[in-house]
C-alpha cells in the first residue's frame, strides 16, 4: 500500500484497476473520476451503478447533463444561475434595489436566499482571490460589480459582503471594501455567526438570518 495519499485519478487514465474494462466502461470511469471529491473506486461504484440501471434512468441522467449545459447559464447581470438572460431574482420588481449581496457562488445565494430574510439582488463573484491558486481580480466578475455600481448611479447605496470564513474569503472582502469604498458605495459584511473555515452553503437558516440581520460596515458611503 502506498503511504502517498489517495490515487490520481483523471486525465492519465483511471488507474491500474480500470484497465482491464472494456473501452467504454474504461471511458465512464475516467469521466467519473474527473468529478470533483470522486476517487477511482468511487468512479467504478458509479460506473457499475450506470452498467445495471435499466436504459431509461441512464438515459435520464445523460439528458439531465446536457440539458443543463444546454439551457442553464449565467444571469448577465448578477452571474446567478438562469435559464434565461436574466435571473429570476434580477427580474424581480419586487427586489429592493439598493442593496447588493456579493456570495462566492451561487449555492451561497440559494443558502442565503433560503433563509426568506434578504430582500436585495445579489452578485456572484464565481470564486475567490486566491494568491496560492492564481486567483487575481480579471478572473472573478469584480469588474461586472464595479460596473454595476457605478452604472446604477446612486441606486446602488450598499454593497454587502457574503463571503465565505475562509482565510481567501476575507482577504477577497478586504479586497472589495477597498475598491467598493472608492466609488463612495456603503460596503458592509455578513455578521460573524458562522464560524471560521466554515461556508455558507452548509450554515443553518437560522445562523444566516442572523448573519444577515446583523451585517458589520466596513465604511463608505456617508
Ligand atoms: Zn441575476
């Protein structure tokens, strides 16, 4: 046994232990293993799984995938997730308007959405500042939320920041504080009932209304 960790799995092939499939079931294990937290014995349980459901539930699941690469994509505004140009929310006249919730993804927006208690739009960042992985401003959809604000010429009044307690989290919020506070926007976090390394997408309802409820200034605005 190794002491190295777990198997690579991925792009080299999905192991020794695949090798003696047939190409196809060789292929449907590769493709599983690629999956992000799916090891090689995981890909060859889901594999296996595939191989014994009769044709309409494989079926099923591969029209579920490429219709969901097919008609889900990107809210141009908020960079939600939407089978339309514009996300539900966005094209809500219901929504307050003056305040922008930033989230790293949108599973951080359907958490804090869940919680019933924020009545604003929001704006995904598609990640987080990273040094370590190479995670710079031009990767994230900071430039769109500069925009935003800056375009919504005064009706945009607070921007509040939803980032996850991570250590990539606060840097990235210090990050927005700083060029947010520049366009003379009120910038303003999340309180912190979340515990630190935790994420919003697994936090308790109760914990993000609070979090919410209790948001913290960072400054701007007047
Ligand atoms: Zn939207």
């Amino acid at each position: 046994m190794s002491s190295n960790g777990r198997q690579r799995g991925g792009a080299g092939g999905a192991g020794k232990g695949a090798s003696g499939y047939p190409a196809p079931v060789r292929a449907l294990i590769e493709r599983f293993s690629e999956l992000p937290g799916i090891g090689v014995r995981s890909a060859e349980r889901l594999a296996f799984h595939v191989l014994k459901s009769d044709e309409t539930g494989a079926l099923a699941l591969a029209n579920a995938i490429i219709e969901v690469k097919k008609s889900v994509r990107h809210c141009r505004v908020c960079f939600n997730l939407s089978d339309s140009d514009m996300c539900s929310i966005c094209a809500d006249p219901g929504r307050d308007r003056t305040r922008v919730l930033v989230v790293e993804q949108p599973k951080d927006l359907i958490a804090l959405e869940q919680t019933g208690m924020y009545r604003g739009l929001y704006h995904v960042l598609m990640g987080r500042l990273s040094a370590l992985d190479g995670v710079e401003p031009e990767d994230l959809t900071i430039g769109s939320l500069l925009a935003r604000v800056r375009d919504s010429k005064g009706v945009i009044e607070e921007v509040v920041l939803g980032l996850n307690p991570t250590v990539e989290g606060d840097g990235t919020g210090l990050y927005l504080a700083q060029v947010l506070g520049e366009l003379g926007v009120s910038v303003s976090r999340l309180a912190r009932g979340l515990p630190s390394g935790s994420s919003l997408e697994f936090a308790n309802k109760a914990v993000l209304a609070d979090a919410i409820l209790g948001r913290q200034s960072m400054g701007g605005g007047s």
